[in-house]
C-alpha cells in the first residue's frame, strides 16, 4: 500500500483547517496594539504550531544590532552549545539581512561559499525569513525544523514563514503608523505646554499653566508647582485646583519636602524605596507619603539656565534655583515608558518659563513702571482732553470730601426702659414652689412675689432643732444631779460638763436663729413699686432650680408719671469720636453760667416698630468699661433720658425693651472722613500705627 493510500483524508482537513485558524489568528494578531515582545512571541507560537516544527526564535534587528525578541526551545536546539557555534550562526543572520531575502540552510551547512556567510550549527532545517516595515529589515524570523524532509515539503515551509512573515509586516506598518501620530501628538502638545508655560510674566500665571498643563503631558495624577521666595519655597499651584488652603496639613508638608530637595539640589524620585535619600529629605518625603498616600512622588528643582560667555569660555552667571515641580502618582509605582523622559522635558521647559516670569516681578519698581505703561494710552493726543477732564474732577470730589463739613452722626443700637427698674434675684438656692404674681402685675415693696423650696435647709433647721432639744435635756439631767449628795470631785466634773453643755445651747441657738432668718427668704419680695416685666413670667419659673443671685424677673416702674431712658450700645471702635465730641461740649460750657443755655450731646432716635417718626434727647452718662463681646463686638453704653416732650409724643408706644435706632450727634466733620471713617480708622491702626 502507497503513502498516498495510508493517508486519512479527514486529518488532512483537520490539518488544514487548524493551519488556516492560525494564519487567521496571525492575522488578527497584526492588527493588534500590543507590545513588539507579546506580538513577537504569539506570532512565534502559532508559526511554529502551524509548521509542526521543534522551534524557532524572532531576533530584533531594528536598533542595530541583533537582539533576541522571542524564542521557542532555542537551547535544545543548539544554536547556544559554543561560543564558535553563536558566531557562526549570528554571521548566517547577517548574511540573510544583507541579502534581503529569506533562507532554507540544512543542518551544519554552510550559509554560502564563504566562511564570512555563516553556518548553521544545528541538527535542524533552518528555515529564515524576514519582516519588513517601510523596506526596511526590522527582524528575523528563524524556524527550526526537522531535517530529511523533500525540497518540495522544504520549499513549502519556506513559503509558508514569507507569507507569515508579509502579515507580520503589517503590525509593523501599523505600528510605524501609530508611533508616528503618537509623537506628532506629543509634538502638538509640547508646542502648546511651551506656549501656555511662556505666555505669561506673572509667576502665579505661569505656576498654574506648568501644573495644569504639565499634568496634562506627563499623564500623571497630580502636578503641584513651588515656587522660590527668599530662601524657601511656596506652593504657588496644584493641577485641577483654582484655590488650595495652604495651611493644610498636605500643603505644609509638601513645602518642606520642595524645601529639603531644593537645598540638596538634586532631583528625587520615590517609588516606595528612601535608602538612598539623605536623611532629611528621606524624613521629609516619608511624612508627606503618610499624609497624601501617593505612591509615586518625583520632586524635580527648576534651574534658571546658565548663560554661556563664549568669548570666555565660561559661565556668566550661576544656575540658580526658581522653584520645583513635584509630579504624583496616587495608586501606581511602576514608571510607564517615556514617562521620566517627559517629566524631565516638562521640567525644563517649565524651569525656563517660570524663571523669566520670576526675573521680570522681581525687578525694581516694577509695579510702578506697569502702571506708567498702562497710561501711555491716557495721554494720547485723542484721549488727553478727556484724561484731563477726569483728573480735573476726580482731584475736585477728592478736595471736596477733604474740605466741605457735614454733620457726623454715629449710630448704635439701643433699647427703651424705664428709668427705675430692678431685677429681683433668688434669695436662698432651691426650687420655685409658688410663683404668686405674673406679667404685667402691679406690685408694691415688700410684696410677695416667689416662694421658694430649700430642701437642705429645712433639713438643717430640723437637725439644729434635734441638737437644741437634746442639749436643753441634757442640762436638766446634770441640773437635777447637782441638787443631790455628791462628793467633791464628782460635783467638780458635773459642773465642768454643765457648763460645756451651756456654751453649746448658745451655739445652737444662734445658729437656729440664723436658719430661720434664711427660711424667710424662701419668699422672694418685691424691691420696689412697679409693674412685672417679664415676659410669661409662670412658665419660665414654674417649677424650676435657681440658684442664689440668679434673675428670676424684673419690676419696672412704668407708670404714666414714671421716668423712661434709652440704653445705647455705641460700637467701642466707634466710642472715640463721642468722648472727642462730648470734650469739645465740656470745653465749650466752661463760658456758659446758665445752665439752661450749656450744651449737651444730643440723639436722635426712631423706634423699631414705627420708625416713620424721629425723636430727639440728650445724653445724660457714658460708662466707663466696654462690654462683653457681641455679635458686632463689644460695646459701651450710654444713657439717654426720655425727655418731657418726646414722653408726650411717645405716649402708648413706650415699652420696655423696645428696639430703637439711635444716632448721636459728634459734630460736624469733612465729608470724606463721615463717609469713609473706618477705611481711616483701620489704615491708622494697621498701617500708619506700624510705622509711626
């Protein structure tokens, strides 16, 4: 029976159709983004399937120099036996490059007539093709093959790898393609970093632009920008943020790492490992990681670049130091490819930018020579009549509100009370047991208003009564002994304790008297003659613990005779100007006899609930003392007494603790100082104050 007639029909066409699913593969390999090695070995692993072969290997020839990309048994084949057996078989590769086409060398053949072509030192068929990108040889494809086979079966083999090696071709074209637009990509934008990092002169401008569009180019989670400030940096800009709290805890710690770096001068780059970092750059970098929880932090100083004297033949200037780039990775250590080449360029490019935008703010004046070049454009010869006019009246409104008068008033809060008002407190600690008047109540002095509780009193007061009671008993027994026979010494020691007992009783005593004095208090009584004020004045008592000298209400005489106040609560930065005004009367009332004829401060008031009409008093008393902070600040108060007239015009309207508005009158004073006097009060106590 023939070979032919021994062959299956159906594992042919299994054979061909595993061959075809391959070179699909292969093909769809091709058109695959993925690294030269993954796509070196995969094409490698399914040509040898195909071809059944005992191995084969993929040797990079794009760099130069011959480079093993993928292999696939390569030391049982024995191409790495002996150094002679590598060179004899690294020229028959070159001779395959040089020639530009693909090759069949049988075992232990030589690759030409010459000994410079290379030989194979193999037990294999060494079957050789080439991949090509753009007509250039970019590897080659070697397959170790059994040996013995026909030249047809061989001839098929070579074939078989020129044609994988065409669609192989294509990842390579298409990889070229890709990497082409991948740099003209970067070339785009590198040209629009450089432009944003150099458009401005401002340095926070420029900050922004480096850490915004850094980030953007390096591809990087976070870019943060510092700038030099004397002799420390400043975070000036962080990626993403507008606006940063500079005293947060990672900025802080972020400013001490730039500092550290900058003062070593040299670039760190933290993947995880500090053992070779200084020590205060390594304790500096570990404080930082703890509190951001980065995992890659690389801290680059910015250098002003040197200017070359070439004449000289050296440096003109030294490379100093503007600031430093800090790029982050928050969840990756590993540095992707190109990764630390574009962090270098961000930096200096970035460097150059931010180091002319440093040199022109620091320049002399340099807010004065911008503000003379913005007025260039004032002085035009169209725009001059025009500039003149508003210099003309803007210096007219500022002579204005330096010279013309007008009257100064300061406002203040207050509240209308009666003149005679007094709060009654808690007598005796305890629980309110009866409350025995409510609001609005008219009571006379001495009424009662509040009973009282005290527990512990009452339970001190039956102790002493117990004390007092036993005392007196014992007494009277010692009494009735001494009226009996006793011998000299007995009746010496009895009336010893007799009198011990006595001097006790008195102590007692006294302190009964005292208790019950205190259980008196327990009624809280009225100071004086008036009306309850406080507002529902049973629910806020009913049934609650005081304590000695808290405000239980208060009693205010508020009858239609009855005098009336205002109580004004004049901001204390605003207390200088009433004593300066309230000086001045005094010293003008020294000339004055008359008392009707003297001066006073006078008020000017509206109340809250019908501010349509204005009232007008005189200050009576200013306190000494400042009160406790407000909600505007502290404050002092004056009085003002309700006059008879405003008494009349206020008659149904006079409440107490009335909101009212109230102005007090100092004088009259320049208009710019009335309308702009805490702009002057501040720029005296923080500027001029400081210097003077």
């Amino acid at each position: 029976m023939s070979n032919e007639d021994s062959v299956d029909p159906e594992l042919v066409e299994q054979t061909k159709q595993q061959i075809r699913e391959l070179v699909n593969e292969i093909a769809d390999l091709a058109q695959q983004d993925i690294p030269e090695k993954e796509f070196y070995s995969g094409f490698l692993d399914r040509v040898v399937t195909a071809l059944a072969a005992n191995g084969g290997a993929v040797w990079d020839v794009s760099g130069g120099r011959i480079e093993l990309g993928a292999e696939i048994g390569l030391r049982e084949s024995g191409l790495l036996a002996s150094e002679d057996a590598q060179q004899a078989h690294g020229r028959l590769l070159r001779k395959a490059i040089v020639g530009g086409e693909a090759l069949l060398v049988d075992p232990h053949a030589a690759g030409g007539d010459d000994e410079e072509d290379g030989s194979n030192p193999t037990d294999h068929l060494l079957v050789l093709g080439l991949l090509r990108a753009d007509q250039e040889i970019q590897s080659v494809v070697e397959i170790f093959q059994r040996s013995g086979t026909p030249d047809t079966t061989q001839q098929g083999y070579l074939r078989f790898v020129i044609q994988m090696c065409d669609l192989a071709g294509d990842y390579l074209k298409t990889r070229s393609l890709r990497r082409y637009g991948a740099r003209q990509s970067l070339a785009n934008q590198v040209e629009q970093f450089t432009r944003m990092v150099h458009r401005s002169l401002d340095p926070r401008i420029s900050a922004y632009a480096l850490a915004n569009e850094g980030r953007r180019l390096i591809d990087c989670d976070r870019v943060t920008v510092a700038v030099m400030r004397g002799s420390n940096c400043k975070i000036e800009a962080v990626s993403g943020q507008d606006t940063f709290d500079k005293r947060s805890n990672t900025i802080v710690l972020l400013q001490e790492l730039t500092n550290a770096v900058a003062r070593q001068g040299e670039p760190v780059w933290y993947t995880g490992d500090t053992a070779d970092m200084p020590p205060q750059v390594e304790d500096a970098i570990q404080a930082y990681v703890d509190e951001s929880h980065s995992k890659t932090v690389a801290i680059l100083p910015l250098r002003r670049e040197k200017v070359v004297d070439e004449t000289k033949e050296r440096d003109n200037e030294p490379e100093d130091i503007v600031g430093a780039l800090v790029v982050e990775q928050i969840e990756d250590t590993k540095l992707r490819e190109g990764f630390v080449q574009r962090v270098e360029m961000v930096a200096r490019h970035g460097a150059s930018g931010l180091a002319n935008a440093v040199e022109h703010h620091n320049l002399f004046l340099m807010p004065v020579w911008r503000a003379i070049g913005k007025t260039k454009l004032l002085v035009r010869a169209r725009t001059l009549p025009k500039t003149l006019s508003i210099t003309l009246a803007a210096l007219a409104v500022i002579l204005a509100l330096c010279i013309v008068p007008t009257d100064y008033n300061l406002e203040g809060d207050a509240t209308l009370q009666p003149a005679i008002r007094r709060d009654v407190f808690a007598t005796v600690p305890g629980n309110v047991k009866r409350i025995l008047v409510d609001t609005d109540d008219v009571v006379k002095a001495g009424d009662p208003l509040v009973e009282l509780e005290n527990v512990q009193l009452r339970i001190d007061l039956q102790e002493v009564r117990n004390q007092v009671s036993e005392t007196e008993q014992r007494i009277e027994g010692m009494e009735r002994q001494l009226s009996g026979p006793m011998n000299r010494a007995e009746r010496d020691q009895l009336e010893g304790q007799l009198a011990t007992s006595r001097d006790s009783l008195s102590g007692l005593l006294i302190q009964l008297d005292l208790l019950e004095e205190r259980l008196k208090d327990e009624v809280v009584r009225a100071p004086i003659d008036g009306k309850v004020t406080t507002w529902d004045v049973r629910q806020k008592l009913y049934n609650r613990p005081v304590e000695i000298g808290e405000v239980l209400m208060t009693i205010a005489d508020t009858s239609e005779d009855a005098d009336w106040e205002l109580e004004v609560k004049m901001p204390e930065h605003r207390i200088g100007d009433v004593s300066e005004a309230m000086a001045a009367i005094v010293a003008e009332n020294e000339n004055i006899k008359n008392e009707k004829d003297k001066k006073r401060m006078e008020v000017k008031y509206v109340l809250a609930t019908n501010p349509k009409y204005d009232y007008v008093d005189y200050v009576a008393s200013v306190s000494l003392t400042a009160d406790g902070e407000g909600e505007q600040g502290s404050h002092v108060k004056m009085r003002v007494p309700i006059g008879p007239e405003s008494r009349k015009e206020l008659a149904g309207q006079l409440r107490p603790g009335a909101t009212v508005k109230a102005k007090a009158y100092c004088g009259r004073r320049a208009v710019g100082y009335v309308l702009f006097r805490d702009l002057v009060n501040f720029v005296h106590q923080r500027v001029l104050f400081k210097f003077l």
